[in-house]
C-alpha cells in the first residue's frame, strides 16, 4: 500500500510518499528555519503563509522524486492508495494549510483520507528505519512541543507513562539558546558551541517530580538565568534578552554544555526507570532532540539497546505520517474527509 503523507503542523513543510509504511520512494522537506531565526523563533502567522507558499512545490517535487510525475498525472496518482495528514497537535494555521490541501486531493482524486497525531508519528517514524520493533515498546518524544514517555502494548494500544509538565526539552534548548544569544533553533546550536564547553562547570539541577516518569524544564531554565545574571554580575531583574553580550564565548559554551548535559541526563535517567520498570522488547526515541548528538552517546549507558534514527526522521517529516497512516489504514476506518477538522491541542 501507497501512502501520501502530508505535514505542516510547525514550521516543516513536508510530504512524502511510503510504501507500506517503510520504503520510503520520496521525501521532500521544506524547512522555514531560515525566515523564523530573525525572529527567534516560530512566528505562527509567517509560518502559516509560508506553508500556503511551500505546499504545492514541495508535493510536485516529491511526485518528481517517487513517480517522475507531475502532481496532477492521473497515473502517477493510480499507485497512490490513500493520503494520511498531521491533523494535530500543532499550530492552527499549519495544520489547516496541510488539512484543506489533503482534503482537496483526496476528493480530486478519490483517495481514503487519514488525519493522524503528529506526537504518535515521532514515535512510527522508527518503524521505518528500525527492523520490526517488538511489543511492549517504549517510546520517548522529545521535541520542542512535546516531552512524553508512551508505552505500546500492541500499534494503537498505549499507555502515556510520563509527560513534561511545563517546557519540552526542545522548547527548552531554544529558549536557553536564545539567553545565550544563539540562533533559532536552539537544538543545534547549543549542542555546536558545547562542543567547547565543560560540562561539569555549572551544576544545575534535575527536577523531582512525584509521578516517576515526569518530566519539568522550567525550574532548570530558571536556574540558568539566575547563573547567567551572577556570572555577569547583575540582579535577578536584569532582562535575560540582554545578557548575551556580557558573556565570554567560553562562557557561552560552558553554560551550553552544562545546560546540555542537565538536559539529556533528565532524559536517560526517565528513560532508564522506565526501562528497568517495565521491561519492553523495543525502546525507540524521536522529535527534534533525539537528533542530538549527546544524548545519541549516552543511550549506551541505558540498560536496553536504543537505535539511533536519521535526522530527518527525527526532525518533523511528512515519512513519519504516510508510516503512521499507513499502520491506520490497516487498523482503522478512513476518515470523512469532508469532516477531518483540524485539532490543534490534540493529547494522546
Ligand atoms: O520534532 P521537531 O522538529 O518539532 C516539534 O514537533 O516540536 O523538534 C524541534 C525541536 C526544537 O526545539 C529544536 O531546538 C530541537 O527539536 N532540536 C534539537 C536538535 N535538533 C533539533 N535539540 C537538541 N539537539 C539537536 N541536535
Ligand atoms: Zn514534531
């Protein structure tokens, strides 16, 4: 079975076309990091327009990539069996740019159309790359929206062990990045100058949350803006947007490898408690900061073998959401694509 998947829930345009939910046969990605780092960070409004702009090159270049066809070659739409999109959570404006446009072509062409959870796509996104995951298998997302803990007994049969209950990580990265006086998305750049950094130079702390698999990244956001308005002598009323120029490059580094290393030892240490609980046949990690290189080293520390996806599948992607529609396809009924609403604050 042929897939269409469709994502435009942030500040990704991307549609990929999967078959049977592994092999992908084209995957194009527009990315708008490029207009938002002026800003620092996602403007929802320019994120929007930008989608309504990238949305029809992007299909035309991946119907280019998997059939040498043009979007509106009624051939190259035969092999097409059903069109899945992000419906949620998102922003708004995004998910419904992606949503009229799958809508559309699915009523042109006459296609089963699927809306799926973007949050449970990170997760799929591994049952393209990985060999066969296996039941119970624990799933860690790690975006800049989402910080969750899922365990799947079967596809759709899963249990949220833990979520964050202020900041994601990612949300996190980029605002500590901003302090810092680093570029948007703060992901990458913080883990680029922390190369240079010493860990161990500030020591800030882990949250201790009640429910075992929890996450919290604001009390250590916190933390790093009290360090960083002592380390260049100012109150605690001094504006974070303007510490950045007082600081060192070392300085900066070493606040963003200590900032890094909190970060990712908060991530292994849910993800080891989860493991040594619940014993799962597979562990898999996904969303933007599963791309990160530090937290790649230190899943060997983990009592269970993670395996490691490409960035592009980490990132959001449209792959993930054809392999998700795919799996629904087969257990689901299609949606009513005249009634496939959007859903910006959809939980699992
Ligand atoms: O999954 P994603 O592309 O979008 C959401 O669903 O949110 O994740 C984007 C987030 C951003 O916060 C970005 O800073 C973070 O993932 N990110 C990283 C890295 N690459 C992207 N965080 C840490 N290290 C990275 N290499
Ligand atoms: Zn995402």
């Amino acid at each position: 079975m042929i897939v269409l998947g469709i994502e435009t829930s942030c500040d990704e345009t991307s549609a990929a076309i999967v078959k049977d939910g592994k092999a992908i046969l084209s995957h194009v990605i527009k990315s708008q990091t490029d207009i938002h780092k002026q800003y620092g960070g996602v403007v929802p409004e320019v994120a929007s327009r930008s989608h309504l702009e990238a949305l029809v090159p992007v299909l035309t270049a991946a119907f280019k990539q998997a059939f040498a066809a043009d979007l509106d070659d009624k051939t190259a739409w035969e092999k097409i069996d059903a069109i899945a999109v992000t419906k949620g959570p998102g922003l708004s404006g995004g998910l419904l740019m992606g949503a009229v446009s799958a809508r559309a072509l699915a009523w042109a062409f006459d296609k089963p159309l699927y809306g799926v959870n973007h949050v449970l796509g990170h997760t799929f996104a591994n049952f393209i790359a990985n060999d066969s995951p296996k039941f119970p298998l624990l799933s860690l997302t790690a975006s800049g929206g989402h910080t969750q803990l899922l365990l799947l007994r079967d596809l759709f049969e899963y249990e949220v062990l833990g979520q964050t209950q202020d900041d994601a990580v990612g949300e996190a990265f980029d605002k500590v990045a901003k302090m810092l006086g680093l570029s948007y998305p703060g992901g990458p750049s913080i883990s680029r100058v922390a190369e240079n950094g010493d860990r161990l130079k500030y020591r800030f702390p882990i949250a201790q949350l009640s429910s075992r698999y929890d996450f919290s990244f604001s009390g250590l956001k916190t933390a790093i803006l009290r360090e960083l308005q002592t380390a260049v002598g100012k109150t605690h009323e001094f504006p974070s947007f303007k510490i950045a120029p007082h600081l060192s490059s070392q300085q900066i580094a070493d606040f963003a490898a200590s900032f890094e290393h909190t970060a990712i030892t908060t991530l292994i240490k849910k993800l080891s408690q989860a493991i040594t609980d619940h014993s799962p046949a597979t562990v898999v990690i996904g969303g933007g900061v599963a791309a990160n290189k530090y937290l790649q080293q230190q899943l060997s520390s983990l009592p269970a073998e993670v395996k490691i996806l490409p960035a592009e599948l980490c990132t959001d992607n449209g792959a993930m959401i054809a392999c998700l529609g795919y799996f629904q396809a087969q257990h689901q009924p299609s949606d009513d694509l005249h009634n496939l609403l959007i859903q910006p604050s959809l939980s699992l």
